[in-house]
C-alpha cells in the first residue's frame, strides 16, 4: 500500500511539474497562441504573401527571419525589412527576429558597439514591437562565419554585455532571448563560459537561451534543455533546426520522415519555441547541402517534407 501511494504522489508531482512547464511556456512569448510554439525561418528579400499565407495554412504559428544592423543605414535595406514585416502582419503571422551584423565589430571598443547594438535593437522594438515574438541577439556567434570580429572567447563577452547592460537600464516589452549557438552550452564550453559571465552579470536581459540542435536526437534535447535551465536558471528554446534534402539524408522522402519525427518528438518536449530551417531551398547557398533545407523549392513548389509538416501540426 504504501509502494502504491508513493508511485501515485509522484505520478501527480509529474503531472503538476508538466503542467507548469506548460503555464511557463506560454508565459514566455505571449505572442503565441497557447500550445503553438512552432515556427520556420524565411528570408527578408524573397518572403512574399503567398509564402505567408501557405505558411500560415501549413500550421506554422510564426516566421522567423534575419536583420543585419550594418545594413540599416540604407533606404533599401529598411524597406525590404519593412515589407518582410507587413507581409507576416497581413498573414496573422508574429516574427521572431534575430539581430546581428555581417561585418567584424570595431575590437578598439567593443563596449560602444555593444550600446550601438542595444540601441539598433531598440528602435526596431518601437516599430514593430507588436508583431515580435521575441528579439534574438545575434545567430551562431560560436563559429567564425556569424561571429566576423573573430576571437570569440575574447571579444564576445565585453560586446554582448555593454549591450545587455543597455537593454537591462531600459527593459524592452519584447522578449529577449540569446544567443543563438551553433551547438548548446556544455560543461566547459566556451558558449558556457560566456553566458556565466553575461548572465551573471545581467540576470534580467534574456528571457531564453536560443540554441541549434542539429543532429541531436531528443535524449540529448532534453539534456541540453536541463543542463541551460540548471546552469542559467532560464529556459532553452531551438531557434534553428533542420535537415537537408541531400541523397545520403534519404533525399527529398528521407527529409520528411526527418523532420515529420522531429516535430513529432519535440511537441512532447514542453520547448516554449522551436523553429525550423528553412521554408524555401537557397538557391545561393554555398553547396548542395546549404541549398537544399527548404520545406519548398527554390521556385515554391511544396516538397514532401512540407506535407509532412502539415500533418505534424495539424494534430497539435
């Protein structure tokens, strides 16, 4: 009797703990509606309202899509951010928005481009503010292609955290979540070391921590989950994740059974935001790998792995 009763409390001591994690997630970006975490990324200059509307019928709850602060300065570049914006907002679709640079940070003074940052970020906050999900800062800066200033156990931290420090002296209404690692934080590692320093610091800047799990199967999901959440003391949420449509990947059928088991298996995870990568195939990805993660064509066409995704959400 006793054995019985014990397995009883824990079974409701899980189901209370489940439950919550569910309040929480919901919580987190409000944005979302309830039980709707799941999003894919487009591209600023080819995301058009028929991309959005196909989208939104897709079952996708948000779209996610890149905006290069060195970029701002020109009336072009404004624009087409502009018209990404009004095309999600027409479709009913709120944007995560991940903000970095393409070009190496001023390393004489990395304090004051981190302020430059906070306050880029800010003015987009004011403009579209309502339509965000949550604003990323910066994507992958774990590997030398997204991180251009390069020497990232030294220059990351004293970047990042001058802009912490700004948006922390003047908290943002959008959610804020970071960094958007190419792997998640581990035991030693130096996005681990970086976000100790910074989150220590400014406990009150991120809300999540964004990381990639490419290749990861759930077990190790659900480890990375733990391990952000007993570290930082925030949530883990998947701001990228996808599979190639390559031939050693099963091609365009081995893509969707892929990405058909990821959803499947990540709705069970209670992850407050997941998004997938990408809608389209690049047609200016630098290999046949980078070219081929689309959900769809390069011209639009829906390949299996969209179907498959159709399926997945319609059962959330």
């Amino acid at each position: 009797m006793k054995s019985a009763h014990l397995k009883r409390l824990s079974l409701l001591t899980l189901l209370l703990l489940s439950t919550a994690s569910q309040v929480n997630a919901s919580e987190l970006f409000p944005a979302l509606p309830t039980h709707k975490t799941i999003g894919v990324q487009v591209k600023v200059q080819n995301f058009s309202a028929a991309d959005a509307q196909l989208i939104k019928t897709t079952g996708f709850s948000f779209v996610r899509f890149g905006v290069w602060t060195d970029s701002l300065n020109t009336q072009a570049y404004q624009q087409q951010v502009s018209d990404a914006f009004a095309v999600a907002r027409a479709a009913g679709l709120p944007v995560l928005m991940t903000l970095r640079t393409t070009q190496p940070l001023n390393t004489s003074d990395l304090a004051a481009a981190g302020v430059a940052y906070a306050n880029a970020l800010a003015s987009l906050a004011t403009t579209y503010g309502s339509q965000l999900v949550a604003i990323e800062l910066w994507n992958e800066p774990d590997l030398d292609a997204y991180w251009p200033t390069g020497n990232f156990d030294t220059t990351f931290v004293p970047f990042m955290s001058a802009a912490c420090k700004t948006l922390q002296d003047k908290p943002q209404a959008t959610p804020v979540i970071g960094f958007g690692f190419a792997r998640p934080p581990t035991a030693g590692s130096a996005s681990t070391v970086a976000l100790n320093r910074i989150v220590s610091q400014y406990p009150k800047c991120l809300n999540a921590i964004s990381y990639h799990p490419y290749g990861m199967t759930g077990t190790q999901i659900s480890n990375a989950q733990a391990f952000i959440q007993q570290n930082f003391h925030l949530p883990g949420v998947i701001s990228e994740w996808g599979i190639s449509a390559l031939s050693s990947n099963g091609g365009t059928e081995g893509q969707a059974s892929k990405i058909s088991a990821f959803v499947a298996d990540i709705k069970t995870r209670n992850i407050a935001l997941t998004s997938i990568y990408e809608w389209k195939n690049s047609d200016t990805g630098s290999n046949d790998r980078e070219k081929n993660f689309g959900l769809l064509t390069s011209d639009g066409q829906p390949k299996p792995a969209e179907t498959a995704v159709r399926t997945q959400l319609s059962q959330q």
